[in-house]
C-alpha cells in the first residue's frame, strides 16, 4: 500500500511539473487542460486542477523575485492583443472577446467601467 502511494505522489509531481511547463511555454489555459488530461490519462477536473496549481507556482516566483509589474502587464496586454487579432482571423470571436476582457481586468480599465454606470 505504501508503494501505491509513492508512485501516486511521483505521478502527481510529474503532472505538476508538466503543467508547468505547458503554461511556461504559453499554452493557454484550456490548452494546457486538455493536453495534460490526454497525456497523463487523467479527468479535465484533475487535469485543471494541476493547472491552477501551475499558475499559483509562476505567480509566487514572479512575486518573490521582484518582478516590475508595470513591464510584465505591458508584456501580457500585447500578447493578448495578438490573440484577439489572430482569434478574429480565424472567425473565433468568443476567444477576442475574453481576450479583451483579461485586457480589461489587467489595465483596470473593469473598475473604471463600474464607476460610470
């Protein structure tokens, strides 16, 4: 029974390492799910899971190493203007429209939005 445990736990790390590396490389989030749940044999829910778990460790390491806020928003918006370009191209106007929401929610531009309504 210890065995079992062990190899779940080996697993587990595996997993966490590989989702990492997926977000990493910039998979997207519903991406990442997908291909770690087809490759590691595991459930969406599971496979979810290991992402946010992967986001949290890229957020604390941002975090701790001092990373300048300013630059990586900047960095985030341009790639999300992108995607928003390249999804329009390809006639997938609900992947543009979150896009331009996580601009929103990046720039804080959502808090101006509530204020004038």
């Amino acid at each position: 029974m210890l065995m079992a445990k062990a190899h779940t736990h080996g697993a587990g790390e595996h997993r966490r390492t590989t989702a990492l590396n997926l977000l990493l490389k910039g998979t997207s989030a519903s991406a990442a799910v997908s291909l770690l749940a087809e490759q590691e044999g595991i459930s969406r829910r599971q496979s979810q899971r290991y992402i946010r778990e992967g986001y949290e460790q890229i957020r604390v390491d941002i975090e701790s190493c001092g990373v300048d806020r300013v630059r990586q928003v900047a960095k985030l918006v341009n790639i999300l203007e992108s995607t928003i370009v390249i999804a329009l191209e390809h006639k997938q106007c609900a992947a543009a429209v979150g896009a331009a929401r996580e601009i929103r929610e990046l720039t804080g531009l959502s808090a101006d939005i509530g204020r004038h309504n």
